[in-house]
C-alpha cells in the first residue's frame, strides 16, 4: 500500500473514532467539564483534518517531491 493511501486509511480510521465518541457524547444529557474539553479536542482535530484532507488536494509547486514520494514507496 502507498504511503498515500495509508494516511487516508488511518485518517478515515481516525474520522470514525472520533464520530463515535460524538455520538456517545450526544446521547448524554448532562456532561462533565472534562467531557466537555474532550468533545473541543475531538472537534479541533476533526477541523485539523479537514485542513490536511484540503492540502492533500493541492500539489506542490516543486513537482520533484511528487516524483520523490512515488519512487520511495515503489521501493518499499
């Protein structure tokens, strides 16, 4: 699998936990300032990989890191 292709794994792996932990959180009436942090570092890292997802899309203006990248997962 490429180097690529296993970031979005783990990033889709990621996305579901923390969907989750939401979903837990939400069926809750009542919560606890300790959950209520959680569920701000579980939002602020939902956004924080968004963000990434969105750069993912953009290439870089140097090209030779595309060919760099392709040629060492070949390898590995």
């Amino acid at each position: 699998m490429t180097y690529l292709a296993e970031h979005l794994s783990s990033l889709r792996q990621e996305i579901a936990d923390l969907q989750k932990m939401n979903t837990h959180y939400s069926n809750k009436s009542e919560h606890s300032p300790l959950e209520q942090s959680a569920l701000e570092t579980r939002t602020a890292r939902l956004l924080q990989i968004k963000k990434e997802l969105g750069n993912m899309r953009e290439r870089p203006s140097d090209p030779k890191i595309w060919w760099e990248r392709l040629h060492k997962s070949r390898i590995a």
